[in-house]
C-alpha cells in the first residue's frame, strides 16, 4: 500500500502482476521490480574518484559501487572493456546505491586522464611503493583498482603513487 501510494503521488506507473514477476525474479526475499531507462552519467572533475579498471564481475561491480557511497566517494570511472553498468545484477548488488553514484564510462584508461589531468593518482598494486596506511592523499584524487582477476597491468606503477593493502598471509587476496 506504501509503494502504491509512493508511486501515485509521483506519477510513477505501476502493475501488480504475479505472474510476471516470477518469471524475472530469481531471488526469494524479492518483493519489488523497478523498470527504468538507461542513462548517462557525468562524474565531476573536482571531486575524489574510484576508478574501476575492467571490471568484469557484475556482482563486484554492485557491491563496489555501494561500497564507494558508503565511504562518500559518488563518482566513479569505469575503463572499458567492463560489464554492462546496468546489467541487472550490477543494480541488484548495488542495493540501491547506483541511484547515489555518479558513474562515467571511458574506452580506455588514456581517454580519463585527458579529461581528468589534474589529479593525485593512486593505482593500488601488489608490487606499490607505499602501504595505505602510510598514504596520504591530495585532493582530489583517483583511487584506482584492477580487473577482480588480474589486478592493474604493470605500467600503473609508473603512474602516480601505487599503494598496496597489506593483508595477513592467511588470505590470498582482498574482494574490493
């Protein structure tokens, strides 16, 4: 009845319709299907950046990005290749933090710097000069993470400052 209500006072159409609904939801503790139309998205040049390089996993794309708004960083450059921002997957694991975000995509990582010079660069490396907990950060910088399965290609460390999260040894890897 909220919902209905929501939608009604903001113009949003709705359908209750049981049927169709089981068929495009997989999961069980879903209650609602949102439709909305694709969009593009401008990140703003002053503010902090995480950028996402090749991202693949739709599901780690979702959960990166709602992890971004939860530490206050709402833009975010993906370098293509990636998977689809609006892959419904990426929306899901998002929790509704893609609607916080601003995300741009660009062809390829040449393409952010041109428009995006300016800036403190951090690529995070398993072979970076600096540990993150000794890091400092000028602003406005651009945090810069790898492929779920291959990390940033070598060249990254010859740009800006590469940091490295030290972990114990009792995990191969950090899922960002």
């Amino acid at each position: 009845d909220k919902l209905i209500m929501l939608c009604n006072n903001h113009n949003v159409a709705y359908s209750i319709n049981d049927k169709v609904f089981h068929i495009l939801s997989k999961k069980e503790n879903c209650y609602v299907i949102g439709e909305f139309k694709k969009y593009e998205m401008k990140i703003q040049n002053e503010e902090n950046h995480v950028v996402l390089v090749n991202p693949s996993n739709a599901g780690n794309l979702g959960t990166i990005i709602r992890s971004c708004l939860g530490f206050g960083i709402r833009n975010i450059a993906v370098i293509g290749p990636s998977v689809d921002l609006f892959e419904p997957k990426v929306i899901r694991a998002s929790m509704g933090a893609f609607f916080g975000v601003d995300i741009q995509y660009y062809d390829n990582f040449d393409l952010y710097l041109e428009c995006h010079s300016s800036r403190s660069l951090h690529p995070f490396m398993l072979d970076a000069k600096a540990a993150l907990a000794d890091s400092r950060f000028n602003q406005p910088y651009s945090l810069i993470f790898g492929n779920e399965a291959t990390g940033l290609p070598a060249e990254f460390n010859n740009i800006g400052e590469s940091i490295i999260i030290r972990h114990s040894k009792e995990i191969d890897s950090l899922n960002l």
